[in-house]
C-alpha cells in the first residue's frame, strides 16, 4: 500500500541488432542437430552466455550475463573449427 509496486520486465528489443529474435531469459543446451535459437553458447565453460544459431550454424552472436540481467546482443566469432 505504501511502496511502489514493481512492473514486471518485459524482454527489450536488442536496437544494434533488430533482425535477431529476444534473447532467452533461461537458456538451454542446444539439441543435436542444432535448430535456429538462442541456446546457453557452445563455446564457454561457464553458464554465463548464449549464443545465437542461425539454423545452419553457430553466429558470432552472443549474450552475456551480469548478476541481474543478460547484457545487450555483442559480436564474438566463434572458434574457426565451429
């Protein structure tokens, strides 16, 4: 009654790449093969990322984590034998 009460987040639209879809809020593996999405990125050792499949193949595409969101999209080529 006294506080304000908190909006919940609605996912925000990456502006540097607008023709990717939303991010994950909790991203999984990916399947085998895998299938166009953003999946928790192949590349890392952590959980701390994700990375865009086109359908095809891994994207430089990628998403980090801080301790209270995913960053903004960035570029990070993927390993050349990916």
């Amino acid at each position: 009654m006294f506080g304000r009460q908190k909006k919940p987040k609605k996912p925000r639209m990456d502006r540097t790449f607008p023709f990717l879809p939303e991010t994950e809020t909790y991203p999984m593996d990916a399947p085998d093969p895998p299938t166009e999405g953003w999946w928790r990125d192949p590349f890392k050792a952590d959980l701390g990322g994700q990375r865009y499949h086109d359908g095809t193949r891994w994207t430089q595409y990628v998403a980090g984590r801080t301790a209270r969101e995913w960053t903004s999209v960035y570029e990070s080529p993927p390993p050349r034998d990916a």
